[in-house]
C-alpha cells in the first residue's frame, strides 16, 4: 500500500510525475476524477490552507471530505502502546485508525510537532502509529518531521518561475519568530529541493541546526538528483545570486525554550528588500504561510514584486490533487 | 466583480430580481444549479441558522461549501495594515483571503461586530478587508454594519403575507435583552424595507439610534422606492394598526456597557400579546433568531398565530439560493 | 412520521429488515441511493465514529451531511418550555428544531446524558423535544437513555458470527473504568439482544443495576421474541460458555458521584484472557468504543483472537445505511 508521510516516499519517478501532472491539471483537470471516493482528514492542530485546499480537491473531484478534529469535535487519542489508559485520553489510535480506516478511501492527518525534543520530532510516534495501524493509504498533512504536500508545492512554484530546477540555486533561510516553531516545512522544503537536484542553500544562525537524519537523507536525495546543499552560519553569503528565497522560522536544534533575546538578537534576519535585492535579478521569494509580517517578512517583500506565496498556496492545491489521484486511481 | 456585503450593493433592480427568484424557486427549484461551485464560509463567531442553511443550498444546488471558523479550527486573523505581527494573530487577511479565493467560486464571512464603538461597527473594517482583498464575489453572512441575508429574508416573508410592500406599514422595535447586542439586523431590515418602499416605523428608547449613516442611507432608498420612515421614542404608537412587527434587541448608540438597569427599565418593551392586539388583525411578527423567550418576545406571541419566525429563518435559505445563483451564473 | 429514537421505535418487522439490509448491502451497495437527501447532525457531545460513519452514509449514498455543535460552532440550546431566557442558553430548541427541519430531510441529534440523575436520563428531555418539535424524522446518536445505532451494530456484528440470535447465550458485563458513564450503550444492547430473542446474560457489581424501566422494556422484548434475560452479581459465572462478552463501563444506579475505590474495588471486572477462556471456543468479544486499554478491557484480548470490535464499529456504518434507506425511501 502506498503512504505519502515523507519524501522518501516518493522515489524520483513519482515526484516527477506528480508534479507534471500538477502543472498540466492547473490549466485544465479531468471532471470529477476522485468520483465517489471519501477522504478523511484528522487534525490535531488548526489549519486553514491544508484543510480548505484538501476540501477543495474531494469537491473539485466529485468527491467528499470528512473532518474529524482530535481534541476538539473529537476526543484525544493516545499513541502509546502498552499504556494503561487512566488519564486524558479516552481512545487508542489502535482503534481509531482501523475504524476511520473502513469508512474512507484515504487518511489524511496532521499530527503537528509535540515540542518536545527534535528526537521525538524526528521518531514522528503519531504519523508512524497512523502508517501501522491504517488499512488505506496514510497522507501526512504535516507531521512533526516533515509536510511533504508542502515541499510538492514550494518546487512547483519554483518550477513554474524557472522550468528547469537541476543545478538552481535556491536559498532556505531562517527568519525570526515570536516563539519557536517546529521543522517539518524547512525539512520538507530541503529534502525536496535535494531531490529535484537544486543547488540548496541552509543559511540559519548558530544553534538552530536542522536534525542530522534529515541533514543525511537530503545529501544522499541530493547526490542522487546531481545537485547539492551548503549550509551558511550567516545570511547574505547565502542570498547573492539566488534565484528563490525561502523565509522559515524555525526553533532552536536542542531546547525547546527560545532564549529570551532571541528575536531581539536576530532580527536582522528578517527578510527585506535589502536581502531581496542581493539574489538575482528575476529572483522570487517563498514562505509557506501563516506569516507574521514585520517579524518574518518586511510588508515591502511581501506586497512586493518578488513574492509568490499566494501562488505557493493555490499550488497545494494542484499538488494535493495529483497526489490524491496518483494514490487513487 | 458584484459583492453583496451591504443592501446597497444590489440596486433595486437585483433586489427585485432576487425576492422574485427566491419565491419562485420556493415551489419548485432548478436541479443543481450551483453544480461545481465551491462556497467558502468564513466564521468569526457562531453560527447555525446561516452556516446550515448555507451548506443546505450548496448541497441542494449540486455544489459544497467549505466552512473555516477562524480562532477555533484555523487561527486568529489580523486586519490592521503595517502592524508587526507579534501577537496573538498568526496570520493576516493580506494573505487568507486571497489564499482562499483561489480554493473556491465565492466567499462568504461572517465577520460580526468587534463591539468597540458604533463608529467601528460603521467602519466594518474585516469585512472591508475581504472585499478588497478577495479575488472572488464576497457575501456578507452578518458583519458589524449589516446582515444583507437577513435582510432580503425579512423582506420576503413579509411580501409572502402582503404581496405589494410598497407603503405597507411595517414596525422595527427594540426588544430588551441581557446585554447589548450589535445592529446589524435592525440596519438591515431598515435598509431593505425602505428600499422595498415600505412605510417603515421604528421604535426604541432614547439613547438608541441607529447611526446617522444608516438612518441616512435608509432615507434616501426610501425616497427612490416611494416609501417612508419614522422613528419613535415609544412602543405604543409605532405598533397601531401595523402588518408586521420586527422585535429586536440592540445595544445603546454611544457606549457597548449597558446600564445596569437597561433591562429592568424597559422591560415592558417585551412583545406580548397586548401589543400584538395594537397591530392591524392580520399582522404578522418578526424575528431573526435566536430570540430570548419571555425576555425580548413572550411565549404567547412565539408560539401564537401571528408568529412567522420559522418562515422566515426558511426563507434564509430561499434567498441565499437567489443570490449565489444571481453571483455565479 | 417515523423516528428511531429508541429500539422501540422498531418493532421486529423493522429490526429484522434493517438488519438484513445492512448485511446485504455490506457486500454491494445500491449506488447513490440517499442522492439529493441531506442529513443534519446536532452534536451535543464530541464523536468520532458517529460522526465519521453517518457523513460516510450520505457521501457513498449521493447526499450530505450538515454538522452543527451546540455549544461549539453553534451556542447552547434551551430545552425548558416557559422559562425566562436570561442565563446562558440564547436560543430555545422551539425555534432551533423546526427551523433545522426546514432545511434537511433528517435530523440525527447527540444528545447524551446530562449526568444529573437516572431518572433525567430516563426521561431524556432534550431528544424528547427534539422528537416534538421537528418536521422530519429525528434519529438518535445516543441520547441520555439509548444509543440504537449502536444496539443495530452490535447485533449485526454477533449475527455475522452466529448467524441465528435466538437463544444465542451473549453476555453484557459491567467494566471498571476511571469515572462513571452513562447507560445509553448498555441499555442498547440489552434492548436489541432482547429484541432478537439471544439469552441475555447481565453481570455488574451490585449498585449497577441498570433502570427499572429499561429493564422491564427489555423482559417484555424477550418474552415477545421468545428470548430470556438473567442478571449476575458476579462476572464468572454470566462468562461460562457464552458466545459474545460485551465489556461496557457505566456508572452506579442511585448516584454520579462514584465512591472513590470503585474502580480498584472492581478491577478484577477487568476482561482479559482469563474471562475470554470461560466463554466458549468461538466466543468473541464486543465493545462500543472508545476503550480505555488496561482499563476496561486488557490488551491481550482488544489485540486477540476474540475481538470483533473494529468490525463491530464498521458495521455502524452498514445499519445507519440501512436506517437512513428505511426512514427515507
């Protein structure tokens, strides 16, 4: 059975293919391909995009989303195994997959990051636990590692500007934030870049690595596609010349706890013109949204002629609804 | 692009056009008419009435609708041009709305009043923003300033019972209730009943008024419709030999805290049977819903014979099918 | 106009074509049998398996689901004729009932228990209500006094093992658990069971009894079937040779507040391999769902041989097909 949670799930062949198809179903799709077919949605964190562009796929398709919300319309599920079962949580994913398993064609799920450590964030319990005990095909909506719809369409966007991304160099950038946020977008953004052969540019300040394994995996994606990463302790080395320019904020690698001065220290890397104007010329800037502006981003780069994230955002779209058929049909 | 966020959107000949529609089509509908179409519903605050009979008209129609609640499933938005985004809104509408416009054919958002001042109220800033931003028709699903849905529902429930509403007498009152309420409902039944060339009586304690842009605005549809308005400062003559009578609570015009005593002192505005028996025989009573039992309307009158307010909450769904039909197609 | 609010409401003309329809359709549905219908669910309570199984019926059936959640999405429902509305509750179920019925075809309410007392939950006020005030059929989803959704699964699931329920030995054995529930499920299962003539064996501690209405309900129900029914105070013996043990935590019979050792007291009720090996060879195990693991119910048996549960949650989907077919076509 086939699982979208990761890049590596995908080898070379069907990331292409997915996104071919993307790019041509954005012009005009086949009526009513996901005819019949139900997708269930289980968010254990709020979402805008991922949910309404998720919908939006079943019911541009002919078929139908069901929303289920842990914690919220729904109860907390536990994903522990062997547990006594005395506290907060009322049911196992044990049950709870199985069971969604026989009421739709697909489980999409959005387990988020617990915060606990980048250990934890990398064993992914929850996706994982979802990848074992469903009996349809599992799609991550983001988990605690990666949001691999989200690296589908950070290249489309890319692709869509410059055609070709071998050997593109394209820049992954650390931006400061209120609060330390989890690493599945800058890791889903590099191990898909590595895998489209780009040239990838990590720049972040010192302390917020992203983990080893996922520092690994890209280098080998990357190897493998002819292209290459190199990673930047400071910022404008890794701008000149670029050709896209991807703001992310992130957390530190070790803590949890953002050091008081964090913002403060590094808000010069905030993304603004100044920093636009040191890529290339026809140069595009890329965030993932939400986005806080004038603490990520300077309003002037996104109102400005550079930004394409509202591109980016229709594309998870195109990208979710060439996943959904390849899994499908 | 044609918008509905306020009755003046639609000139009197749409309005015509959509009442005729939503009647007609009461009998007996087209089949799928809205097949395809996708309506984004926006929620910042609860709702039941507009949410079902909203998701009833897409699915009757052959369409869906996608529903966000923002601050529940999805996140705070924030409206405030060049602000830094350091607190409690992750995101900004800048980049929601037209995010969303490319998921779906309209959007629809119920924005509400912030309760800060009738002046804000006025203002609608939330509901500005989508407009401006969206790249898709916007409907209003109640924002500070106006409820156009509740309106033309309002306007065909009475036009149900009385067919000709030009120089009907029709009556607006307050009603007590436990705290201040926003004025979007009486705004827009006094907008659309004077654009319907009503003979339009409204009723409330001093310290009441509506705001001067609304009496206004209803002054002047009034005069192009043939009708009239005239304000009261008691119940009693506004209710004499009326056809139908709106009861609706609403908060004070200069200050949202209520004196403690706003109730108590005007309790005898509640609509009983007494004043009931003021109207002509055949008159009808009104209410959007949800409505205080025995606080703004007494049983008697509820669950008595002039009581059109299951109709009428009805006829929300009749003509929310007229106007998305008359948006898209 | 028919509902299915309670096993009752069947008699076993119904039960029996209910039942043998969803078996038979498990295997090959009509396509799009319940097109254009639209079911409006009313969530007093969170649910997964409710929720997640009814808007699969609609999707695979052609129509769709509405969800509305009184105190989430929606606001809290009044259900206490002639009461002044000041308090917290802003709209009454004497408008919100029949205005939902104006824009569905069936309304299916969560009701639940309120946790007050035996007799509130006997009387179940607000699924009454919802029974005299709507226009189209009303189906529970578990209300205060029954869950008969569940008790048509539950039968299901034991007659695809044993196909023959008369005189079938089944057993419904109390569960420890961390804080008492209501008996809507328990009560269920006795009345089906009942219903379709199994020897129904009852075990729980003493302090559990179930209410003296339900229980006359279900004796009445057996004798009509040609069933019995038996009540044990100790769990062994209601094991010995049985073909299903249905495991189901609720709370003491005269008061919520459970004493404070009621679960150490009673945890050897807790079903593991040693209770499963009294039952016969074949026997199979049952629970609603959710379950506490190492609660209610070990490991060793939700994960043996014996249990049938996911089955038994599937088939929720099946019987509310069916439902939905007998109440609508």
């Amino acid at each position: 059975m086939k699982h979208v949670t990761r890049i590596a799930d995908l080898g070379p062949e069907a990331l292409e293919r997915i996104l071919a198809r993307a790019k041509e179903w954005k012009a005009g799709p086949p009526p009513r391909h996901l005819r019949g077919k139900i997708l269930g949605m289980i968010f254990f964190n709020p979402s805008l995009r991922t949910r309404a562009s998720f919908e939006a796929v079943m019911a541009r398709g002919g078929g139908r989303a069901i929303i289920i919300e842990a914690g919220a319309g729904a109860w907390k599920l536990e994903d522990r195994v062997g547990v006594v079962m005395n506290a907060d949580c009322p049911e196992h994913l044990k049950e709870a997959v199985p069971v969604m398993s026989r009421y739709v064609d697909v489980l999409a799920v959005r387990s988020f990051s617990r915060s606990i450590s980048d250990e934890d964030d990398n064993a992914d319990a929850v996706l994982r636990a979802f990848q074992k005990y469903a009996t349809v095909p599992v799609i991550s909506m983001e988990s605690a590692r990666e949001h691999p719809c989200q690296g589908l369409a950070d290249l489309m966007t890319i692709e869509e500007s410059f055609t070709e991304p071998k050997g593109l160099p394209v820049t992954l950038t650390w931006a400061p934030h209120i609060k330390p946020l989890p690493k599945a977008v800058p890791n889903s953004f590099l191990l898909t870049a590595a895998a489209r052969g780009c040239e990838v540019r990590v720049a972040h300040p010192p302390g917020f690595e992203l983990h080893h394994e996922i520092r690994a995996e890209a280098e080998a994606l990357a190897k493998n596609a002819g292209g290459k990463i190199c990673y930047f302790r400071e910022q404008d080395s890794a701008l000149i010349g670029t050709r896209a320019i991807y703001a992310k904020a992130w957390g530190p690698a070790t803590a949890r706890e953002l050091p008081a001065d964090s913002v403060t220290r590094h808000n010069d890397w905030m993304i603004t013109a100044r920093q636009m104007n040191l890529a290339a010329p026809e140069a595009i800037f890329l965030h993932c949204l939400p986005v806080r502006r004038n603490v990520e981003v300077a309003d002037e780069v996104l109102d400005g002629k550079w930004s394409r994230v509202i591109d980016q955002a229709e594309n998870r779209f195109h990208v979710q609804r060439a996943l959904l058929d390849w899994l499908l049909n």
